[in-house]
C-alpha cells in the first residue's frame, strides 16, 4: 500500500466492508475515537449483522477526502460496551492507498486469467486471445503479467472481456486496458533485474478496469480478498487461483461473446 500523510480524524464518516456468512455485507459508520492501536467507530443506523463480526475478522476502510477515496485494511477487535449493534472498535490502519472516487481496494494475489480483445483503440486486432496472471485484483479491476512482448500484446484503450480465476471458480467481465508496461527486466518483486547473459523472454504488465461486472462477481472478489487476508494474518501461504482441468475444458469450449 501507498503510505500517506492522511489520517482518519473524529467524525470522518467511512464504509465498512466485511465478510458475514460468505457474504459481503457493508455498514456506514463515523469515527467516534482515536486510540493509539484502534479506532473506535459507531454505525449510522443500528445493524443486528453487526453483532456476527469477531476479533480478528478483516474488514476494508473507504473513507473520502476531497472527492478521492482513501481505502486502508484492518481487523474487528471487539464490540463496545452492549451496544453490540452499532459502536464497534478495530485496528488502527497505519497504511492506505488513495484512489479515485468508486474505486476499490487491490491486493496482491495470483490468479489465472483469460482475456479476448473485443475492440481495438486502433484498427485491426478484435479477436486476438490471451492469458496471464495477475500481480493484484480488485473488484475494479486488476494487473496481470502476459508473456509477450509490448508489440504483442494488447494496447491502452483496447476493450477485454475477462476471465479471471478466484478460488474455485471464475468470473467474466467487460475491462479496459488503462496501462501497459514492459516487465522483461523486472523481477518478482517488480524490481530491476541485474543484465543478463542471455536475452530474457518477453513480458508485460497489464493493468485494466473493469467496464462491466455483476454485483455478484465484486462481492466474489472482495470474499476472496478478505480470504487472503485471513491466510496472511494466519502465517499461511495463500494458494494461486488456478483453471482445474474441467474448468478449464468447460471455459475453452464456450464461444466468446
């Protein structure tokens, strides 16, 4: 995440998202108190579903500042007092990142995608198909790695529809390639790789938002963020999302649309 000099302050109002039940479920809150290690917060209207959190549950912060988003990751501590129902304490976020307004939160994670250029911001090319795996994911969009090089892959401003794998399933949507980038000489960690003896193979960076997607599809996406912060904060290595070989058939086998 983007470290910034943005704090939440009392009164900021913010949205909560967290995970009950397998289901996304999200609260309008307001800071009420700033402690060194929590945040105290309390709902806008009384939510019996708030009474199912439990220490150590994640939850995703979006604040907003001047029209742009300020989103941060955290973890429910306790409910305050009886009030179980509306005043709530979490972990004090240290990190955030600073998006455009309706934007959402991305993590690092590596899921397999299948994409299919549907319109080309230059002429020639609809049609082309290819694949990759992504450095991070969001439910607006996502980076991916593709193994080709800049002059074969896609171009900013083409139009997709995507595959993405999360978990044991996967998803479709309508996105828009918004950035392209050589990565040949960079590592895992994005870093610059150090020359070497032998040209390396090709790759590039893609990153892209989506233009269409269900609400189904987001709170997907969002579960499966929430499940690698758990695996994180456990100690546990989260597992790549990948196409089991029936779903991989059944997914070839559909025209593109």
């Amino acid at each position: 995440m983007i470290q910034t000099a943005e704090k939440p302050s009392v009164h900021d109002q913010t949205l909560v998202e967290a995970e009950i039940d397998g289901s996304v479920v999200r609260f309008r809150a307001v800071v009420v108190n700033l402690m060194p290690a929590a945040l105290w917060l309390g709902l806008v209207k009384k939510d019996p579903q708030l009474e199912q959190l439990r220490p150590g549950d994640p939850v995703v912060l979006t604040f907003s500042r001047n029209g742009v988003g300020m989103v941060a990751e955290s973890s429910f501590i306790s409910h305050l007092n009886a009030a179980e129902s509306r005043l709530f304490a979490i972990e004090f976020p240290r990190d955030y990142r600073l998006i455009q307004r309706r934007s959402y939160l991305r993590m690092d994670a590596e899921c397999q995608v299948q994409f299919l250029v549907t319109s080309q911001s230059e002429a020639g090319g609809a049609g082309i198909e290819g694949e990759g795996v992504t450095r991070n994911i969001g439910a607006g969009g996502i980076q991916l790695l593709v193994e080709s090089s800049l002059d074969e892959t896609v171009r900013l401003g083409d139009s997709l529809e995507v595959r993405l794998a999360v978990g044991q399933g996967a998803i479709l949507a309508e996105a828009q390639v918004v950035r392209v980038e050589d990565a040949t000489d960079l590592g895992p960690d994005l870093r610059l790789l150090p020359p070497a003896s032998k040209p390396r193979r090709p790759r590039c960076l893609v990153a892209v938002k989506f233009t269409h997607i269900s609400e189904g599809a987001q709170d997907r996406i969002i579960r499966h963020i929430f499940a690698l912060q758990r695996a994180r904060r456990a100690g546990h290595k989260p597992v790549p999302s990948t196409w089991d070989g029936r779903e991989r058939r059944r997914e070839n086998r559909r025209a593109w649309r």
